[in-house]
C-alpha cells in the first residue's frame, strides 16, 4: 500500500500506516463518518487533481475539458436521480461551503434564516455566532417542544416565521435523531414566502437509499449535504434544487465565482463513482441495515437505563445523556472508549448545563460499522461493551478484555474493498 509514498516520503507514511491500523482495528461510530470503496478511493486519488476547471460543463474558463466535462455530468445526472432533483451542483468542498453558497444565492446581508436552535441539535453553519455568517445574516430559531419525544414545536416555528419574515426556514441537523414533518416545514416557509431548504448533510445516504423521507417529495426547494457520510463518498458537498430553474442558476452562480474557484475535479470523479453504487439496490438496503443496526444499539441502552434524548433513534445516531445517567462526563466517555478501540464524540445534550467541551452528552451512529457488515446482533453487542466499559471505567482488566472483544469483532469484519 502506497509504495511511492513509503519510498519518498517515510514520515507521511508512517502517519498513514499508523491510520490503517487504527481503522482496521478499532470501531468507527462517529455517525458522520465512513469507509469509502477503493473505486470511489481510486477516483479520488486520479489524475484529476492535476486540472484546473472553472465554470461548468460546456461553460469554462480553461481548455482541456472534454474529460471533465464528462465526469462533472455523471455526477450531476446521478444526484439528480439519486434525490429526484432536477438541478444539481456538485462542486461545493464540503458541506460547510455548500451552506454558505446557498444562504448568499438566496439571501441578502441582514435577511434572517429561522433554523433549529443550535443546543438541540442544528450545526454550526446553522448560524453559531462563533462562524462569521452570523455577521452577514440573522439567524432565528425554534426549537424541540419535547427533547424526550424529539418532537419539534411547529406552533412555536409558525409564530416565529409570522413575526420574522424569514428568507429561508431550514431543516437538518447533525445531533437529532429523528424524522421530521416536512410537510410542515414547507407549509410554514411557503406561508410566509420563505425557501425550505434541508441540509441533509448526515441523513442524505438515507434519503438516497429510501430508508428516511425525501424532502423534495413534501415540497422543499433545496438540498444541501456532504458527500461523505451516509452517502459513502468522497468528502464533499453538493447542492440541490427541485425544480425551479433561476434558483438553481442563482446557487451555480453563487458556487463558483461568487464563493468558491476552481473544483477539485478528482473528488468530483469520486462523487461519480460514489453516487453510482449509491443506485444500487444494494445500497437500500445498507441504508435498511443503517437504521435497524441503529435501532439495536437503543434497545441496548434502554435496557440499561441510559437517558437519550429524544427518547431514542429513528435515523443513524444515538444521543446519550451519559452524565445524567453514569455519572461520566462525554469526553471523559470518548476518551475511555477511545481506549478500548471505540470511536465516538462526545456532544452537548439539549439544553446541556456543561461546556461545551466537556458536555454531558456522547454521540454515536451505525453508518461505518454498517459498511463494515456488523449486523443488530453485533450491533447490540457494540453497546453492551460501550456501556460495559463506562461502568466498569476502573477495572482495568474488564478494560483490557473488552479491547480485546472489539479487536476480535473487527479482525471478523474487516473493511471492505467493494459493494457492488
Ligand atoms: N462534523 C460534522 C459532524 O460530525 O456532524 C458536521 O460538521
């Protein structure tokens, strides 16, 4: 594996051995993230990165486009069939960039955006004043009425929407579990003349695979997301539009040259090869698994008595109040799990009276293990050894023979090269 690198560059390839163990020998539950096939590895890595390719297919600033071109159309043509899209751009970085281009496409400085107030679950470039869009635009929330049920005040969201005038009512988060009234939410922001838009940055490979609601289906504008959670990509971000044609123009525009220069053609390429195992049957039903593994590791912690909020999962992700119910802060959590080769991050809870950097909160998902080809049995048996492990924090031998269970589980499902 990587011959050139170890023959130049023995320092950076160490670091990368050193990663390829990690991740053959540990278990991955942070629910952004992934394991990539080794096309979607081999098109990310391709000649591609050696080319500059402003614009857009049959519209660029540079010559040497007739293979780009291709590529960036693929890729295009399959989001679009993925999502039932009728425009895509998929040129965005990440996720954080396809944000930002959307609110400038469809906003002016000091319009306000309504989305979910940010400790019960929104992301930071929902409009975190510590992110430089809160200069720019003003952000208004709502919230969850109930953060034992998940369910979302939509009374709350309507008065908010009647009394702001937001341009834009957003949806998605990357810490609540649940499924979501869509139809509310494009009823209220077409009320008061707003955009419904969803990031769907960690849910998109659901959605794709059919496993969660597609919001398009209940009247949203736009999409927005990453490409390399549960969609199983490359990393990167991608923006979609239902239907309407100058809105779509408008967030081409914005991309590229209003916020972003030239592609990055290769992670393009591997968007490509990425969404094309995403039309595979087999990828339903990855998505199927996704949220059944899910449900098995809730059974688990319920069982036990750990508090989660929302009351549960019925997405990829698990929010659990381990303070409230062990007594042991979320990093504190992270880091002893870390140690018996289990991945996760610890996350502020709703309403969460500890700092940010030592909440109460952990938050663990079953996209990797899922690719990996752990089952709800496995999947349980994930769970009895993390909330074993949290218990028993002081036996140091208990520690040690659950080390060795996750090294035994990951040693029987290895990584996989492939998926279809
Ligand atoms: N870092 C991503 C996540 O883990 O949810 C979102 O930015």
């Amino acid at each position: 594996m990587f011959p050139f690198i170890e023959a130049q560059d023995p320092e950076v390839f160490d670091a990368l051995m050193g990663e390829e163990k990690r991740q053959a020998e540990g278990l991955e539950l942070i629910p952004s993230e992934n394991y990539v096939s080794k096309a979607v590895r081999e098109a990310n890595s391709s000649n591609l990165t050696n080319k500059y390719s402003e614009g857009y297919p049959g519209k660029r600033y540079y010559g040497g486009q007739t293979y780009t071109d291709i590529v960036e159309n693929i890729a295009r043509d399959r989001a679009k069939k993925l999502f039932g899209a009728k425009y895509a751009n998929v040129q965005p970085h990440a996720g954080a960039p396809a944000n930002v281009a959307m609110y400038f496409a469809l906003l002016e400085p000091g319009d306000t955006v309504l989305g979910m107030d940010l400790s019960h679950g929104g992301h930071l470039t929902h409009g975190h004043p510590v992110t430089y869009l809160t200069k720019v635009f003003n952000f208004v929330r709502y919230k969850m009425k109930n953060v034992e049920t998940g369910e979302i005040d939509y009374d709350e969201m309507r008065e908010v929407a009647r009394r702001e005038k937001p341009k834009i009512v957003l949806a998605g988060y990357s810490a609540y579990p649940r499924e979501l009234d869509y139809e509310k939410f494009s009823e209220i922001a077409h009320e008061v003349g707003a955009y419904a838009v969803m990031d769907a940055a960690h849910i998109a490979g659901l959605i794709a695979g059919k496993a969660m609601k597609n919001p398009f289906e209940y009247g949203f504008d736009i999409i927005t997301t990453t490409t390399h959670k549960t969609l199983r990509g490359p990393r990167g971000g991608m923006i979609l539009t239902r239907e309407d044609e100058a809105l779509a123009k408008k967030i081409d525009k914005s991309v590229f040259p209003g916020f972003q220069g030239g592609p990055i053609m290769n992670a393009i390429a591997a968007k490509a090869v990425c969404f094309g195992e995403a039309l595979q049957p087999s990828f339903s039903r990855y998505a199927a698994q996704v949220l059944a593994n899910a449900k098995a590791m809730e059974a688990v912690f319920a069982r036990r008595g750990v508090r989660m909020i929302t009351g549960g999962t019925s997405s990829h992700l698990i929010l659990a109040d381990v303070y409230g119910s062990l007594g042991v802060s979320g990093d504190e959590a992270e880091k002893l799990l870390d140690e018996v080769g289990i991945t996760l991050n610890k996350n502020a809870i709703a309403d969460d009276t500890r700092k940010p950097m030592d909440p109460s909160g952990i938050r663990f998902g079953t996209p990797a293990i899922t690719t990996r080809g752990l089952g709800q049995k496995e999947c349980a048996q994930v769970a009895e050894c993390m909330l074993d492990a949290l218990e028993k924090r002081a036996d140091g031998r208990a520690l040690g023979e659950i080390r060795e269970s996750v090294r035994e589980l990951c040693a029987e499902f290895p990584i996989p090269d492939a998926f279809v």
